[in-house]
C-alpha cells in the first residue's frame, strides 16, 4: 500500500494541519530514500505507509500554530472556539505513534527536536587566578 500525498493531507486535515504540497513532496522523498533501512529491519509496507503519515503529522505539528478548531456555528451567529494543546504534548505523542512502528530508529534523524525543549545557559565572569581587583 503506497502511500500518495492526498492519504497524508487526509491525516492532516483530521489532525487540524496544513502542509504545502510542495514541503509534504520533501518529506516523502525524504522517508523513500530510507527504503533500504526499512527493507533492512523487514519494515512492512504499512509500517511504511504509518512512518510517512506520522513524520509529516509531526513536522506540520512542530510548523503549524497552537489553535485547533474545537467547534464553529453557524452563519448568522459566527462563533468558534479553540483546544489548545501543548506543542510539546502533540510532538510527545506523535513521536511516541512514530516509534512504535520505527523501533529501528530509521526515521531519528528526520524527526523535529521537541520544540519546547529551550537550551539553558549561564555566563559567569570572573577577574581569573592572580587577578585580583585593584583597590584605588
């Protein structure tokens, strides 16, 4: 079961994502030209067909904005209200759908780093060994 563009933006309009065409092409070039690595761990071509699912669920979660439509009204009373999740819980969750079907790994190098995950870092100055102030 080859997977097409039109199953992928099926997925990600149920998942309330976009993608351009032309980005969602990339990324199925992409996880292609991991065939031998699926071939090489006796992945099945549904294990294949989730993997690209799932990757590009993930890269148009860690790309798109926070809002998801959770119910909308009519038109002489327009409304709509919004679930938002954690950008961090949907790259958690899609990741963990990823692994359970990539427990090779072939896919790690193409997976986003968790967008809520910040880099910590600390400056300290200091006059050095032997280079004590100068009282004036």
């Amino acid at each position: 079961m080859a997977v097409t563009p039109e199953d992928i933006q099926e997925e990600l309009k149920l998942r309330q994502l976009q993608m351009t065409n032309r980005m969602l092409l990339a990324v199925m070039a992409k996880v292609a030209a991991l065939q031998p690595c699926f071939d090489s761990h006796g992945y099945s071509e549904d294990d294949v067909f989730l993997i690209t699912v799932y990757l590009c669920s993930l890269i148009a979660t860690v790309n798109g904005a926070d809002g998801r439509i959770r119910s909308q009204s009519g038109p002489s009373g327009a409304s709509r209200s919004f679930h938002y999740l954690s950008i961090g819980d949907r790259w958690k969750s899609l990741v963990n759908l990823l692994k359970g079907v990539d427990p090779f790994g072939c896919t790690d190098e193409l997976v986003p780093k968790n967008p809520e995950k910040k880099a910590n870092c600390g400056i300290w100055v200091s006059p050095g060994a032997g280079n004590e102030p100068v009282a004036q």
